[in-house]
C-alpha cells in the first residue's frame, strides 16, 4: 500500500467510515420515534440523505415530515435516542467497515500518525473498541467533548492538527458523510469520501476524491498497492 507515503498524518471520522455503526444510530431513532406514535420506515441511503447532508439536520427533516414531534423537547428525544444506541452497542455485533483492517495495519505498520475525530461520546468509542481491538492501532482519539462545534464546522479536524500534527506534515483526511467532507476542506486538509451511498454524492463532491469503500480506494489508479 504504497499511496500511504505520501502522507504524514492521516484522520479519520468513525462511525460508518470505520465501523458499521450507521445503521443502528438509524434503528435507535427508528425504536425511540415509535415511542411518539412514527412509523420510520427509511431505508439506509435515505436516512443518509437527511442525517448526512447540510444544510438542514435531521431534527430539521423530522420536524418538518412529523409535525407533532413540536409539541415536544428535541433534547429529551435526542437523549432518548443516545441511550438506545448505547443499548444497542453493547448487545450487537460491530463490523469494520471494508478494507479498515487491513489500513490499519498497513498505517500501524509503518509507524504513520492517526487520529479519530468523531461526534461520538467516549463511553460510545470505549464500546466499538471492546469489540474490535485493531481501532486501538490508530493512535489518537478527538471525541465530542473535546471541542465545541459539531461538523461541518472544522473545529475538530483543526484541534487535530493542533495537538498532533507538526508543521509541514502532509495530512490526508477520510469521511463517509458531506458535512464531515466540509470540515475537512475548511480545515485544508485533502480530504476523500468513502461512502456507499455514491448516488448521493456524485453532484456534491470532485469524483476523483468520491469511492464506494477503502477497496475501490486503495485500487484507485494514481496509487500503487502493495
């Protein structure tokens, strides 16, 4: 994987970039919006198209499609859902994502700097990482307590770069979703999207910085494999 030394410092998000998680932050709010009388029947790529996409939230999306849901707090219904992903953590089995392991140990192979920055809790990343011990290869951790501002925001990547990259480093950043893809390019860091959800994404990004997993990354033609 010859690509990775063009590089000095890579950063990650996490969830569905690394770790199959998306789909049960999905069913959390499918469970929890029962509770107020909602039926969510999305599928994956549509529940990526409202949580993923600026500029609405996907409080804005379910407000708007559920009227009712006003009569109610937003923080309560979202801390609800909180509690059922962490339910739903600890009694599922986590995937890595295609091709994560074998990054990983190609990255933790050659001593390269890495760093997760994500919108997860620590108790949540504490939970991923019980299940699969290979992401404690990467080295450094920006959790959602560490900074202020969520994506698209870049405050999270710069922090990143603040406390673990050194001047002149070339760094190199992944995101499975638009509004961490933002954060990234604000942050001036050449940023990918791996995601495969490409339909959602083929108007919004370069397609030369667009793939479907690590795999089509790593075989992409201006890098060599090992």
């Amino acid at each position: 994987m010859q690509w990775i030394h063009f590089f000095d410092f890579f950063v990650f998000d996490f969830d569905g970039l690394l770790v199959d998680t998306e789909t049960l932050h999905k069913e959390a709010y499918r469970q929890v919006l029962a509770y107020y009388d909602i039926d969510l029947l999305w599928d994956m790529e549509k529940y990526a198209s409202y949580a993923h996409m600026p500029p609405y939230s996907l409080q804005d999306v379910l407000m708007r499609e559920y009227p009712h849901l006003k009569k109610y707090s937003w923080d309560r219904l979202y801390q609800q859902k909180k509690e059922k992903y962490i339910e739903l953590l600890t009694e599922t089995q986590i995937s890595l994502m295609p091709g994560v392991d074998l990054l990983i140990d190609s990255l933790y192979k050659h001593g390269k700097k890495t760093c997760v920055v994500t919108n997860s809790s620590q108790e949540q990343v504490a939970i991923v990482l019980q299940k699969q011990p290979i992401l404690g290869k990467l080295q450094h951790y920006v959790l959602r307590h560490d900074y202020v501002m969520a994506k698209p925001d870049p405050e999270s990547y710069l922090l990143a770069q603040k406390k673990y990259a050194k001047t002149g480093d070339r760094i190199v950043g992944f995101e499975d979703t638009l509004r961490g893809y933002q954060a990234l390019k604000d942050a001036k860091i050449q940023a990918f999207v791996i995601t495969p959800f490409l339909d959602l994404y083929s108007d919004k990004v370069e397609k030369t910085v667009l793939f479907s997993s690590f795999h089509a990354f790593f075989q992409h033609g201006i890098f060599d494999r090992e």
